[in-house]
C-alpha cells in the first residue's frame, strides 16, 4: 500500500493489535494504522464485541476503551439504521454479527478493512493486511 491519505475501518482484532502494540500485525497493516495521515475509523460494534469479550475473561482490554481508542487519534464510528439496512443485505458468507456490521459499515462508507480475516474477503469490500 502507497502512503497516503486513506480512510479504514479496523477490525476488531487489528483495533486490539494497535492498542497492544502486538506484533501480530502485519507491516501493512501497521503502517496503515499509524500513519498520521491515514483516517482509521474504529467502530462502535468493535467496542461492544471487545466488551463482551472482556466481561467474559477472554480478552484484557483497558478499563476505558473509549479513551485509549482516542488516544491513538483513531476516530469512533457509530453505528447507523443505514449500517443495519446494509446488513440485512449481506448475505451470509460470515456468522459472526460484529463482523457482519463491520462489513456493512465498510461498505455503506466505501472504505476497506484492515482485518486478516479471509471470510471477510468473500464480500465485495476491500482489504489491508
């Protein structure tokens, strides 16, 4: 990927990557979620997943996601009746709904995923990894 000015939408676990500055993202991906000129969108169904998650004890997460999002100058997305009517057209090439709403969230803003997830791949959005 060419540096440049690019809007993304991070997929869950690249959003906990960038929090924990983990290793598990590819170069790609890390420069495009760093990159200061880049527009990263970080939505609220990831937060709620995340959420979950963490009141489940399967993932450590800090205590205020929403400030530590904000603090790497990512910009929260909320999620829209637009985003839910996208949805109930996607058809069903993934179970999970959080990642469903990302998809249609991507799709209603014609913006690509920074996500590794090949099932992702099947709908007609574009990926960064």
């Amino acid at each position: 990927m060419e540096r440049g000015a690019v809007i993304v939408l991070a997929d869950t676990h690249a959003l906990i990557w960038a929090l924990e500055d983990s290793p598990r993202l590819s170069p790609v991906a890390r420069r495009t979620l760093e990159d200061p000129s880049n527009t990263i969108l970080a939505s609220v169904a990831s937060a709620w997943e995340i959420s979950i998650k963490k009141s489940l004890g399967r993932l450590d997460a800090p205590d205020d996601l929403e400030a530590a999002i904000e603090s790497l100058g990512f910009i929260k997305r909320l999620v829209t009746f637009a985003d839910v009517h996208r949805l109930a057209s996607l058809p069903a090439h993934h179970r999970d709904p959080f990642d469903r709403m990302l998809v249609a969230q991507a799709l209603e803003d014609g913006v690509p995923i920074v996500s590794r997830d090949p099932q992702i791949a099947a709908y007609q959005v574009q990926i960064i990894w």
